[in-house]
C-alpha cells in the first residue's frame, strides 16, 4: 500500500512511499526498510522512496512509568506530547525537550534532539535508560550503556538506521512546575546577545535567543533573549492540548517572504522588553510555540522550505554568526525562524550526535529553487571554514563532503547499520562516500 501522508516536514521532496510491517523486515528487500516516526525531520532523513517505511505510530502506547524513579517505558511510536500528558500531573518534565512535541520517542533517540538547556543537560540521549531494538536478522536486542553498547551508541543518532527501536526506557526529571519562569530582554545587535550569554547560561536552566535576520548595519543580529527555569511557584500546568489555529492547505505562493517578514520582525522586536522582565509564562509557549498552528510549515508555499542548522565553534561563534546572517541577506533571503543557542560541553552518548560544543544558528528559507540552493551552498562554505558542522535531520540537499567534514565517524556508523535500513539521506551521502573508497580500496590491494 501507499500513503501521501508520510512526508518531512520541509516538504520540498512530496512521493508516495510503500508502507511495511515489522514482520516483512529481512535483508535483501529491494529499497530496504525506514522506520518512520511522526514526520518532523525537515529533509530526507525519513525517507526512502526507493523502498518502504514502517509506520511506528499506529497502536503505539506508554507501557510503564514509575513515579517515584522519573522512569518511563513507552513504545517507539508514542509522542513526546503523550508523555507530558502523561507525567507532568505527578511533577515530572522531559529532561531534554526538542522545540516541538509532536516527535515520537523513537524519533527523539534516534535523532538525538536537543533543547534549550544543551549546556545543562546535553542531548536526549543522556536520558535514554535502555531500548529494545530489532534487526533483520530477527533478533531482539536490548541496548544500554552496559549491554550492546556499540549499537546502543550507534543507535542514538543513528538516524533509524541500526534497527528498528521498539520499546525505549527514559529518564524523566522532577521539577516543581512544568511551567516556566521567563526573563526576556531584546539586545540591539549580536555583541549584545554574546555579551549576556555567558552569565545568562551561567545562571539558567534554559536558554534561546530569536534573531532579526533582515536587520542591518548597527542593528545586525538584534534580537530577544529569553532565559527560563522550571517556576517554583508556577502551579498546574495544562496538559497538552489540540491546535488553537490550522494552516488547512498551502497557500499558492510563499507568504513568509521579505515583505511580511520585515514587518512581523519590526513589531516583535518593538514588543520587546528593553530591559529584563521576568514572568511566568506557560510550558507550551516557551518550549513549543509553533506547536499551537498546525501545519505551519505550509506557510512557505507549495515548493515547500530548507532549514539549514548549524554548529561552529565558541571562540568563532560571534565572526561565524555575523557571516552567516550577512550571506542570507547577500542572497536576498529571508528567514522566518532564526534562532541561536549554545551548546555545551557534555558529551552525547551517540556516536553520530549533531550538537558538540558551540553555539547553533537555525535559518529557515522558503524554497526558490537554484537561488536558495547557491545560497545554502554558500553557508556550508562558512560553517566549514569556521570548523562547524550541519543537522543531518534537518537537511535535505548538504553534499557528501560536508557530511564528511560534519561526521567524520560515517564510517563506524555504516559498519553499525543494518543492511536491511537505508534512507535517501544516507543514499546521497555516506553512501555515496562509500562508494567513492572502494576503487582506492582495490588499488591498495591490487
């Protein structure tokens, strides 16, 4: 059978793809297998057009939580919302939230997301007590830091390609209130930003500044800061609830495009405090506003977008981020969604984990066609030259050599995948390096 639904959320590449179950999983399938979550990776990582997927939702449950451990099993396909649901009524939060809910717990590991306390917490992965994982060989293995722990490594970050993940056992925190105390100050330009953050991650749980793209000059790299912590006295927070508003079909044109965006940045930047406020403010508007609009990402029109994501060293992060946003605005492109954050010096269980230590800069772009390609091309140039890296799930067009020059370790986590599981990213990326060794292989060997 087929499905139109089972498409990333970037929507550029929209095919139909053949839906399996489990029990077909064996070698030798031509396409091979994916396991698909919720569809929240922005690009190809969750596709595989040339084979078939698993729907890892349907019949998905919580099966266990303990609440006096913060211990929680679940089935792969259950949502990070099901679990807040779930767990903050007995005073319990995600240790790691990524910015949306709507991802399953499969999804979570198996892409090893991030939040906005990376400089507290690290990763997801850090969370992750065990999980069961079946291969094509038929075999049901259970992973953690004690037992398989090559592939429970491998499989954090893994992008669903070690296995299919079953049932996984998370670590939740405790926390006096799932809502949050929010301080919020606008900075005139990006020194202001890099100026605060080292006090500001010093002192906060959370941490994440938007950024006005389209400003220039003195003003390059304004934006707003909003620093949180789990509020003492916060009170019940509400559950998870359905969608305030909808984006019911794409418009026939991009309408995040400069014009409305120059606007929105102007009066959100104008609304602004200009110096320090702090109040409570809901869980589900600080950790996951765009949650409250479905299909949102519609917005960029019927070509759909490119996120591009990427993480570049400290001690080059102002020069870094001053040149990437400059380049954006060389090409004439405006970013929705620009968001900055640092990342920490905890180490991700995971063998191919996107964050390392740094700051990280999120650019959304409307797709135009060749004009958005040249430019992100151009931004790969200044994440390299700077000693950076790019989001694989976040991508769906980065060349082989910047996966190289992202991923050194490709080569451990091809010798880890299944060889039943493959997807379009790891098709036009690893393996295509792969086969690019092969003829030097043989002429070594020759």
């Amino acid at each position: 059978m087929t499905s139109p639904d089972f498409d990333s959320w970037g929507r550029v590449q929209r095919r139909n793809r053949a839906v399996a179950h489990p029990s077909d999983f064996r070698p030798g399938v031509a396409g091979g297998f994916l396991p698909f979550g919720n569809g929240r990776s922005y690009g190809d990582s969750c596709h595989n057009d040339q084979g078939r997927l698993f729907a890892m939702r349907p019949g998905a449950a919580i099966s266990a939580f303990d609440p006096e451990t913060g211990v929680l099993t679940a089935d792969a396909g259950v949502l990070l919302s099901e679990i807040l649901a779930l767990v903050m009524p007995h005073g319990f939060f995600l240790e790691v939230t990524p910015g949306t809910a709507q991802v399953t717990l499969g999804g979570a590991i198996a892409n090893d997301v991030h939040g906005k306390n990376h400089h507290r917490r690290g990763t997801f992965g850090g969370s992750v007590v065990c999980f069961t994982l079946m291969g094509s060989d038929g075999g049901n293995r259970l992973c953690s830091p004690e037992s398989n722990t090559d592939l429970f490594e491998a499989t954090i970050g893994g992008m669903g390609l070690t296995g299919i993940i079953e049932q996984a056992s998370i670590r939740l925190m405790r926390v006096p209130s799932a809502n949050v105390r929010q301080t919020a100050v606008r900075f005139s330009d990006i020194d202001g930003y890099f100026d605060a953050i080292d006090a500001i991650d010093a002192k906060h749980e959370y941490s994440v500044a938007w950024i006005d793209q389209l400003a220039r000059g003195g003003n390059l790299g304004r934006g707003v800061l909003m620093a949180g912590d789990h509020a003492e006295d916060g009170g019940a927070a509400k559950p998870p609830s359905a969608p305030r508003l909808a984006v019911p079909f794409s418009p026939p044109v991009n309408m995040l495009n400069r014009l409305t965006l120059k606007a929105f940045n102007a009066l959100y930047y104008g609304r602004a405090p200009s110096q320090p406020k702090t109040g409570i403010v809901p869980w589900s508007s600080y950790f996951h506003p765009l949650d409250a609009i479905t299909g949102w990402n519609r917005l960029y029109g019927p070509r759909g977008l490119f996120q591009h994501q990427s993480v570049y060293p400290a001690d080059r992060a102002r020069e870094t981020t001053i040149a990437l946003i400059e380049c954006a605005q060389k090409h004439g492109a405006a970013s929705f969604l620009t968001v900055l954050k640092r990342f920490g010096e905890t180490r991700s269980p995971g063998l191919m984990s996107f964050p390392r230590p740094g700051f990280t800069l999120t650019l959304d772009f409307a797709n135009s066609g060749d004009r958005t390609l040249r430019m992100l091309d151009a931004l790969d140039e200044i994440v390299i030259a700077a000693g950076g890296a790019l989001n694989p799930y976040k991508d769906q067009r980065m060349s082989p050599a910047m996966f190289e020059a992202s991923f050194p370790q490709w080569r451990e986590m091809e010798a880890m995948r299944d060889p039943a599981l493959v997807s379009d990213f790891w098709r036009r990326t690893a393996m295509v390096l792969n086969h690019e060794l092969q003829p030097q292989r043989h002429a070594a060997s020759a």
